[in-house]
C-alpha cells in the first residue's frame, strides 16, 4: 500500500473541511469543522517544518 504524501493528506482534509463546513451551512463554531480544522493546522504546521529543511 501506498503511502499517502503530507501534500495529498492536507488537500484531502481540505476538501472534507469545505465539504461538511457546507453541509453544516458553514456553522464554523461546530466540533467536527473544529476537530478537521485543528488537524489541518497540524498538518500544515508539519509541511512548513518540513519545507524549511530544504
């Protein structure tokens, strides 16, 4: 199985992110926007750590 790339990952968490923050009528306060939300950052928070070694 294929490793999923830190760049897939993040698009991938974005895409969840718009989709449900529209299904919640973009209720932006709601746990699970929160939760995808806080992953992201944590996601983007390790590329950038990643891009300034290179």
């Amino acid at each position: 199985m294929r490793e999923i790339s830190i760049q897939e990952r993040i698009r991938i968490l974005r895409e969840e992110l718009y989709r449900i923050s529209y299904q919640l009528n973009y209720e932006l306060t709601h746990p699970k926007l929160v939760t995808i939300s806080q992953q992201l950052d944590h996601l983007l928070n390790q590329y950038s750590k990643i891009q300034q070694k290179v």
